[in-house]
C-alpha cells in the first residue's frame, strides 16, 4: 500500500544470493496519517516490533519524496537499534526527487541530526522504478551482517585501548581516581567490549562516549551497534 500503517501482514520471502540462504520478512509501514484506524496502526507497530525482534539485520525503508526522515522512521530505526540489530537506510523514489550533488550528503545530515547514532548506518539512495542501485542493497545487508560478526583480538583491543588512554585519561571522580586497565571483546551481534578498571560505576558517560567513538575510529563496525560494558577489575577494592 502507498499508505504508511495499511501493509499489514508481514511476509516472509527465502532467497539464495550468491550461495547465501537468507528470508526477508516484509513489515507493515508504521501509520504516520492520523486518519488511518487506531487499530491498524497497533497491529502494524506490533508486527514490526516482532519482526524486528526476530531479524539479524533490519532493512528501513524511507520515501524521499517525503523529504526528510518522520518520528515513526526514526521510532523503527531506534527500536532496532536499541536491539543490537544491524541496520540498513533505503531512501526510496530518489529519481523523483529534485537534487543537486549534495543532496545525499544533506539528506544523511538532517538524519544525523535527528538521530546521531545514523552515522554509523549506511545510506542507499534508490529508485525501485528504474532499478538505481537497488542490486547493492544485497550486497550492503551482507557487509553490515559480517561487520556484526566481526571479532577483534584481545591484543589488538588492549592496543587500541593503550592510544585511546594516551589521548586521554578518565577523570577523577568523587575525589578518587579511576582507572580502566585492560579491555577485550566479550561478544558479536552486536560486537560488545568490555573495559575492566577500579571503578567502572564512577566511569563518566562522555568518556564511555570517547572509548565507543574511539574504537569505531579504527574498528567501523559499519551498520552495528557497538556495546560498551564497564566492569570492575577482578581483585580491584571498590575504595582504591
């Protein structure tokens, strides 16, 4: 349906790329017309919770005519996000569109506004009609499903932790000083890194954000969530 929120059912389509099995399940839109019953629009969102709930990488497709990214785009990007699923933005109906050569990089601007945690997701500028890259949308879904698996070696954490230390340290906090030592990768889908130190409680959030954009800087993790954890070094006394 053209209208957001009365695609209802979700339906699941098995395809083999390139010797990959994979299924999409496509989801009822979200209901962004106020007109649209109540009742399609609980319905809609519930499969869409659920579909997300189940894939390992979430495919949101925008309508560029619409020109910029609505609350519920940004309510289902979110919500996958906030699943630790990868992500992937199709902004659909682009040769409708009146654009210049900036246009794209103004289009993912006004996302990363909206929405920073954007930046780290790929955009696709497409045209279903005339088949504008719509054959990389493969292509990408299997890059960003490799970069949730991807596996960094202790060592390699522990070095990049050591520069990022060098650049900076924590602060002090609650007159004491607070120490990260060591650091390693405790899971994929989404990739998650822990930090061990003496007090991982007094560990300040915008340095939790310096470490999270610090590692990104050299381990992308292109369309995946990356998962900080701060836990206490084994044998460390909460009052050192």
């Amino acid at each position: 349906s053209d209208i957001a929120g009365t695609t209802r059912d979700a339906i699941d389509t098995p395809m083999v790329y390139h010797g990959r099995k994979m299924i999409f399940v496509d989801t009822a839109g979200l209901r962004r017309q106020t007109k649209i019953d109540d009742g399609i629009e609980f319905y809609s969102s519930l499969r869409a919770r659920r579909a997300i709930e189940r894939a390992n990488i979430c495919v949101l497709l925008i309508d560029a005519t619409e020109g910029e990214f609505h609350h519920q785009d940004l309510k289902i990007a979110h919500l996958a996000w906030e699943a630790g699923h990868g992500l992937i933005v199709v902004v659909n109906k682009w040769d409708l569109v009146e654009k210049d050569d900036k246009a794209t990089h103004k289009f993912e601007k006004t996302a990363h506004e909206k929405a920073p945690f954007l930046k780290h997701v790929p955009f696709l500028f497409t045209s279903a009609l005339t088949g504008q890259r719509v054959s990389k949308i493969l292509d990408v879904i299997f890059l960003v499903d490799e970069q949730s698996r991807v596996r960094i070696a202790t060592s390699d954490v522990n070095v990049r932790l050591a520069e990022l230390l060098a650049r900076r340290q924590p602060n002090q906090a609650a007159g004491r000083e607070v120490k990260i030592n060591y650091a390693t990768q405790v899971s994929v889908a989404p990739p998650t890194i822990a930090f061990f130190g003496n007090h991982p409680d007094l560990v300040e959030e915008h340095y939790v954000r310096f470490l999270h954009n610090g590692f990104r800087e050299t381990y992308p993790f292109t369309g995946n969530p990356l998962r900080i954890l701060m836990r206490r070094k084994s044998g460390a006394k909460a009052d050192v």
